[in-house]
C-alpha cells in the first residue's frame, strides 16, 4: 500500500502502547473466586460479560463501568444477598486494578521516537478519560504526542470528529490498534490506513472473525515493524 501521503499516525493505548487485558483478566479471575460457592467459575465470567455488554450503553467502557457491572453480577448470582464485605472486596479489586503500574510493549517507545520528527502523533484511545490520562502520564510516553483523544466510543463517527479536529483528509491518517473492530474497520470505512497489531489476548467483545481484504489494511506481529514502511528512506 501506497503511504507517502500519510500525515498523522494515531495509536491505541489498551494493548497497543501498553499491557491492559491481561489485567482485566487477572481480576475477572479473582471475582470469580469470590462467587465460588454460588457458581462454577466459568459461568461467573459468563454471567459478568453478559452484565457488561448490557451496561456499554450507560458506562461506556473502563474500570469504573467494570466494577459497577461486577457489582451487579454478584448481586445478581447471589440472588441479592451479597454482603457489604463482599462488595467492598469487589471495589477493592476495582482499585488494585487502577493502580497497576504501567507495562510498555516491546520497542514502543522507540518506535514514538523515531517517528515523531516525520510526524504527528496521536494517542486515539476509548475508556475512562481519568484511567486513561493517569495511565499515559504513569507511561511516560504523552511528551511523543501532538494529540490526545480519549473516547466515548471508536465508531465511523467518533473518528470523524477526530479527523475534522486534525484538519486532514482521512486518507492522511494511519490508525494502529490491537482491535479490527475499534480501531481498523472505522477507519478503513472511511478511507484511512489501518494497521492491526494483535495482542495475544482480545477481549470477546472485540473480535471480528472474518478477513479483511482492503488495500489500506495491513497487519504486523510488533510496532517496530512500522518503521521500514514510514520512516524516509536513505
């Protein structure tokens, strides 16, 4: 694919600057443990994305929204019998969770380095807008961007808001993300270059299972294969 017309580059947080789902998982793991005496441990996190998915609409994604919808879940499981010490732990784990220390993802860094002097840099990011600034500021990685976007959600529309603020043409933009469905298939739609770069865990919620074929889409195993493609040559 052709990329000399590429201007700005846009990154993913969760999973793509840094370790997030990992997390996630960790901690679904312990609430399900809590719930041990109510269900086997595979329905509780059955039970816990399907509580989720009901509640995108009014939480959004993050953190927050997760805790609350574990809360719910275990009232739910233990037919509204969960204790104050069984909800106290749950937020306990909501707090552990935030306060995890950052976990860069090989050659990140490096890779913002070497392509900051070519171009912008833009952090295109969804969830809790205080988790995620505290995460990139935690990251040491926010001086690499011209632009921070933290959204509600990562459709064709919120990515247009952000590429009428950047002043570009969408076929300026190369999106790079872990997630087809938030942050490559939007912006193939709209004409922009998408870059997936899998993480080796995906939140069900975001994957898409079928193949894509654009001429703006390709797919990489790590950000430094970014380099041979966008930085001048000689």
């Amino acid at each position: 694919m052709s990329l000399s017309n590429i201007k700005v580059i846009a990154f993913d947080a969760d999973d793509t600057l840094w370790v997030n789902e990992p997390y996630f998982r960790e901690t679904e793991d312990k609430f399900a443990a809590l719930l041990e005496d109510y269900l086997p441990v595979h329905t509780t996190h059955q039970e816990l994305f399907k509580t989720e998915m009901q509640n995108l609409a009014l939480y959004g994604y993050g953190v927050k929204g997760f805790v609350l919808s574990m809360i719910e879940t275990a009232s739910r499981i233990t037919n509204q019998t969960a204790s104050f010490e069984l909800v106290d732990k749950i937020l306990g784990l909501g707090k552990e969770l935030l306060d995890r220390p950052i976990e860069l993802l090989p050659n990140i860094e490096s890779v913002l380095h070497q392509l900051k002097p070519h171009y912008r840099l833009v952090v295109a990011t969804k969830g809790d807008l205080l988790d995620q600034e505290k995460k990139l500021k935690k990251s040491g990685l926010e001086h690499y961007f011209h632009h921070i976007e933290i959204m509600s959600d990562k459709q064709m529309g919120d990515y247009q808001k952000l590429i009428k603020h950047l002043d570009i043409p969408a076929t300026e933009l190369m999106m790079i993300g872990n997630s087809l469905k938030s942050d490559v298939l939007p912006v193939l739609e709209l004409g922009g270059h998408g870059v997936h770069i899998p993480f080796h865990i995906t939140w069900e919620h975001e994957k898409v299972h079928h193949k894509i074929e654009h001429p703006f889409f390709t797919e990489m195993k790590e950000a430094s294969e970014l380099l041979p493609l966008l930085l001048p040559k000689g």
